[in-house]
C-alpha cells in the first residue's frame, strides 16, 4: 500500500501535465488560425482587397483563408515525419513556435493601402505559414493525449485536445467582440491587430508547459523496438491507404461544419441578414463555450459506448439536422440564428469532435501513427473546411439559398457515417 500511492500520485500527476499540454496547445494554436477566419469575415476583404465589389473581395479574404488549409497537409506531412521519427514533444514545441510567429506577424502587416499587392501576397503566404504549423500540431496533440492516457480512459483525454479547440474560438472570438466595441474606425485601423499580436504572451506560456511534459509510453517503446520508420508518410500511403482514407472521409463533415459555422455563418448574418458583427460573433462565443464542456461529456461518452458508435450515431443526427439547423440560421430572427448556430456547435459538432481522437489513433500502428493522423485529417481539413466558406458563398450567390448549404452538410454526415463504420473499433469498441 505504502508503494503504491506514491505511484499513483506521480501517475496521476503525469496525466494532469499531459491534459494541460495537449489542452492549452491547441487552444493556442486554434486561437491564433482561427483569428484569421474571424478577421476574413469582418475586415480582411476591405483592408488586404479593396479594390474587389464587395462580393470578389469577401471570396478573395476567403481564399486566403483557404490556403491556410491546403497547406496544413504539407505540415501534416513535415511534422508527421519528424513525430514518428523523433518523437511527438520535440515536434509539438516546435509547431507551436511557427504558429506564433505567423500569427503576430499578421498582426504587424501593412494592408493595402500601404503596400499595395504586397500586403495580400504577404498576408498569403504567412496563412501558409499558418497552416503547416496547424497541420503539424492537432494530430500530435491528439497523440499525446492518447498515447499516455489508461486503456479506459482513452477517449476522454483523447477529447481534452480537442476541447482546446472551442477555447481557442472562445478566445478569438471573444478578443474580437471586445475589440468591436471600439469605434468602427480604431477598429479597422488597429483594433483587429491586437489578438493576433497579443498570441505572443499565449506562445510562451504554451511552450513553457509543453517542455514539462515526458515523451509518450507509445512512441518510447517504438524507438526501444527500433521500429522507426525510414520515411512514414510513404508507409502511410503504401501500406494503410484503407484507414487514411477513411480518417479523411470520417473528418470531412466535422471540419466542414465547424468552418462553415465560424466563418461563412458570420459573414453571411452581416451581409444577407443586416446583423451587426456583435450579434454575429457573440452566436459563435456562446456555442464555443458550451462546446468546451460538452466536448469532454461525449469524450467521457465514448469511452462508455464506444467511440465508433458514437461517432457513427453523431455524423447521422448532423445529415437529420443540417437543413433544419441552416434553414433556422437564414431565419432573420437574430434569436433564431443565435439558437441554431449553438446547437450546431454544442451538439452536432461536440458529438464527432469528441471522440475523435480514440478512433482516429486506434487506425494506424504507432511506428507510423503521427503521420497517418495528421494527413488524413489535414487533407479532410484541406478539402471541407478550405473549401467550405467558398462553396457555402458560391451556393447562396447562385439562388440556392443557406438551406443549400444544409443539404452540402448532410451528404457529408452521410459519408461520414459509412467512414467510420468502415473504421477500426477503439479501445472503447
């Protein structure tokens, strides 16, 4: 007895650090990409291509937003490489640097009127910047969550990086709301630069807790195996193309809800229903923070019933709901609007997003899992939400009206249901 509760004291302890971690990495590096959406929506269209109608220009800052995500598969790649050669913590710093980096340099640049085509060509390739830090961080995250977590307990700390993410919506959302009350011209000249230049001091803090964390059990007893992989995205690819593919069919209704939710929702009130940015935003700050609670309860869930199943039943309930949920957002009823986008955000979202993590890890060998993880989910990031403010803005522009863009999210529910059928049982399963 006497030995035995020291070890679970420092077992313990060792499970709390991780949780943080994961939890505080994500959080960071989601404020800091995610702060580019909500800036897209709100100003980028008019500081960084002024010279578009309005309509071109808000596709414009959409596609730069886009590139973030078509480059996250590149950084999917790089960092999965060096994770499953090098080990997961070592990557996850150095993922958490670049971002910062990116994210204030953001905050530094000069906008068009300054620098002309520069200031967006600029603006571009700091979102790619952006992006590969993205691709390289959630997936080993995830990682590092699971790998250290009990058999039992898998899918809960699997869903506490994830929970990080809504924290960094909360966040940035909530930097932005705050920065909306000042008067529109402060706003537009300086006002939108102060959370994507205060992420500095969030930097720091994550990467002093991500040096107290030890390397995972999973990846330790590769590398005392020697199982380490020569190159493992090629592995990936040659020998597991089944689960890679379906990691991206299973993620791409998620990552196409979340994006079109926090990015087009919002431009989309301003311009098609008259509300302010506040009322906009304050939707979004609202789901997020009931997501980072609900997140964890579908997490615990998971490792109840299964985290297939719950996947599974979660992508289902989004194909029953998606048009109801969209129909109610073009409502005009700000009431409405608010209520729909935290249910989409609170239930249908939390429901896949949970227990993600379990599933996803349970598909792939550990030798190889950093980078089969992060390229099926970067690539489905790449291909849903890359694409979907631009497909959700074609869809309305073109007569389809926002109840379009629910049937867009219901066909992929459906696909993700079949994907994560097709998939692996967890642990939990």
């Amino acid at each position: 007895m006497t030995e035995s509760a020291p070890a679970s004291i420092s077992s313990d302890s060792r499970l709390t650090r991780v949780a943080l971690a994961s939890m505080a990495g994500t959080t960071i590096e989601a404020f800091d990409f995610l702060a580019y959406g909500t800036a897209a929506a709100l100003v980028f269209n008019k500081l960084f291509f002024p010279t578009l109608d309005p309509t071109a220009g808000t596709l414009a800052a959409f596609g730069a937003f886009a590139s973030g995500l078509f480059a996250r598969p590149i950084g999917g790649i790089i960092f999965g490489h060096f994770g499953d050669r090098l080990g997961r913590k070592a990557i996850l710093i150095l993922s958490l640097i670049l971002m910062g980096v990116c994210t204030v340099l953001i905050g530094l640049l000069p906008t068009y009127d300054s620098l002309g085509i520069w200031a967006a060509v600029l603006l571009v390739l700091l979102r790619i910047g952006q992006g590969i830090s993205f691709g390289g961080e959630l997936g080993g995250a995830m990682l590092m969550a699971v790998e250290h977590a009990p058999s039992h307990r898998k899918s809960l700390f699997g869903s506490l990086p994830q929970a990080g993410a809504p924290l960094g919506i909360l966040l940035s959302s909530g930097a932005f709301a705050l920065m909306n009350l000042l008067p529109n011209a402060s706003f537009m000249s300086w006002g939108w630069r102060i959370p994507f230049v205060a992420s500095a001091v969030l930097i720091a803090v994550g990467v002093f807790i991500r040096m107290k964390v030890e390397e995972t059990p999973d990846f330790t007893a590769v590398r005392q195996q020697r199982k380490i992989a020569a190159i493992p995205a090629w592995d990936v690819i040659a020998r597991h193309k089944r689960p890679l593919l379906l990691t991206i069919g299973g993620k791409l209704a998620e990552v196409t809800l979340i994006y079109t939710i926090i990015v087009f929702s919002i431009s989309y009130a301003m311009a098609n229903l008259g509300f302010s940015r506040s009322a906009a935003l304050n939707a979004v700050v609202i789901g997020s923070l009931g997501q980072s609670i609900t997140i964890p309860l579908f997490g615990w869930l998971g490792d109840k019933i299964g985290a297939r199943r719950l996947y599974i039943a979660g992508t289902l309930l989004l194909a029953v709901m998606a048009v109801p949920l969209f129909r109610a957002m073009g409502s005009g009823s700000h009431v409405v609007y608010t209520a729909a986008v935290v249910i989409a955000l609170m239930l249908n979202y939390a429901i896949i997003f949970g227990p993600q993590s379990s599933l996803y890890s349970a598909q792939f060998p550990a030798e190889l899992r950093y980078s089969g993880m992060s390229i099926g989910i970067q690539i489905a990031a790449a291909l849903g939400g890359g694409l979907a403010p631009i497909i959700a803005t074609a869809l309305v522009a073109h007569g389809g009206g926002i109840g379009s863009v629910g049937i867009y999210l219901t066909v992929l529910g459906l696909v993700g249901a079949l994907s994560a059928f097709l998939m692996k049982p967890s642990a939990s399963d």
